[in-house]
C-alpha cells in the first residue's frame, strides 16, 4: 500500500482523483493524499470538513479478486486497519461504530467512504477514502458537526506529527488487506467484533421510512448489522444511520 503516492496541494476530492487514475489503470495500492480538500465527500451525499494540513484525507485504489456483493467486507478491513493503527500510534482508545465510522469517546474522529466500479461479478477497482481528524482544534469544528467530531490531538492532549501516522496507517491497511485475502474474512471479522461499540448496544436505525428501536445483536460475514426489534424480529441492514441509545 503506498508503493505510488500522489500527492496534492488541494483537490476537490482525494476519491475523485483516485477515481480518475484507477480507470488509467494505476496499480493496486496507489495513494492519493491532499493537503485540504475543497469539495470532500461524506457518506449519504455530506460534505467533508477537509481543511488545510490538519487531517489526513486520502484515498487509495483497491482491485480485489471478489464480487461487487463483497464491497462492505473491503469498508470493515479499512476500520479495523484504522482502529488498530490509531491506537498502537498514538494511544487513543479508537472504536468502530457500525457501519465505518471510527470513534473516540462517542465523537467521530475518522470516516470511510469505499466506492465501488464494478461489472456483472466483477470488481474493476474499489476507491477507499479516508478522513481522519488529526490536530483539529475544537473551536475550528464547523457548528453542524462540533458536537459530534473530535481529532486525535483533542482525545491525546497533544499535537500529533501526520507524516509517520500516514506511514503507519498504510502498513496496517496492508497488513488487514492482506490477511483478507490470504486467510479469509473470519480474522478480520473477529477483530472488528473486538473493537467495535456497535454490538449488544440498544441502537435507533433511521431509514428513509422512518425510525425504529432495537438492539442490535451481531453483525455478519456479508458485514450486515442484525439488530432484534421489539416485535422479536431480526433485521439485517445492508448500510443505513444508527444512533446508539445508552445502555
Ligand atoms: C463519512 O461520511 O463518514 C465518510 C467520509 C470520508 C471522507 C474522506 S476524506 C478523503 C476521501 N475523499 C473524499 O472526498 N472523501 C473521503
């Protein structure tokens, strides 16, 4: 991961431009990082607050030998290589919110959006994006999301040089990408119960009918959350919004 890195000034977006040199036919593991980003994309249509030296945004390119039906196990890779490096770098207690977040103290500190070019049954290339707050000041946070957001140099009380976390969270993200494909999901999947807050946890799923309570239960090798509703029944969400409730 990282043998090809492009690297920017300012772009619209780290995915677009990762996007644009996967169809050129770029290798496997090509990175492109951006200083900021003027335009950086959320999941659900959101903007990404993306602002000058203060966070890592990159994106890298993926062709792994799967089905398109197997993209969301590919998000859970990256959360549980993130999670990991983030907290044997820097000590900050990171957890995996379902379905890609990564949390700190219930504040989002780093996102994932995986995007998807594929055929019928195959994959052509997969565009991972992350953004991962790094010494983002709380008074910098845009108001919509100051609530919610945190940055590692909030959690860790100090300033945190991005050149050797880059570098460490790219042989993480080789090293789980790897082990996916080498040894199969169960390792990654076992990892990512471990570190994630999502599970045994009363949650509220939004979709676009509405709300509804549950708990979710598990989550399973597809990487789809199975949360029991108060009926008794169990759902299983593709991807979606869930708020976690206390316990
Ligand atoms: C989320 O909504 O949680 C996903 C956020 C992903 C943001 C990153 S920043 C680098 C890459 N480029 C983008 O435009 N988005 C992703």
């Amino acid at each position: 991961m990282g043998t090809r890195i492009e690297y920017f000034a300012e772009l619209p977006s780290t995915n677009g431009e990762a996007k644009r040199l996967a169809r050129e036919g770029v290798p496997e593991g090509t990175v492109v990082v951006a200083e900021s980003q003027s335009g950086g994309k959320g999941r659900m249509g959101r903007c990404w607050f993306s602002p000058r030296g203060k966070g890592l945004w990159f994106s890298t390119v993926l062709r792994p030998p799967v089905n398109p039906v197997e993209t969301p196990r590919v998000t859970m890779v990256l959360a549980v290589a993130i999670a990991t490096a983030v907290r044997k770098h820097t000590g900050v207690p990171a957890d995996i919110k379902w379905p890609n977040d990564i949390l700190v103290q219930g504040k989002k500190v780093c996102g994932i959006l995986v995007e998807l070019n594929a055929e019928m049954d195959r994959v052509n290339f997969l565009v991972a994006g992350i953004g991962l707050n790094v010494n983002i000041d709380r008074k910098d946070f845009p108001l919509d999301v100051a609530d919610i957001a945190t940055s590692l140099k909030l959690e860790a009380g100090r300033y945190i040089p991005r050149v050797p976390l880059l570098r460490a969270l790219l042989e993480s993200i080789d090293k789980w990408y790897r082990c996916w494909l080498s040894d199969g999901f169960a390792p990654v999947l076992g990892k990512w119960r471990e570190l994630c807050i999502t599970l045994d946890c009363p949650v509220t799923v939004h979709t676009m009918q509405g709300s509804y309570d549950g708990h979710a239960i598990d989550v399973d090798e597809k990487g789809m959350l199975l949360v029991r509703t108060r009926d008794g029944s169990v759902q299983r969400l593709v991807a979606g919004e869930v708020s976690l409730r206390k316990k």
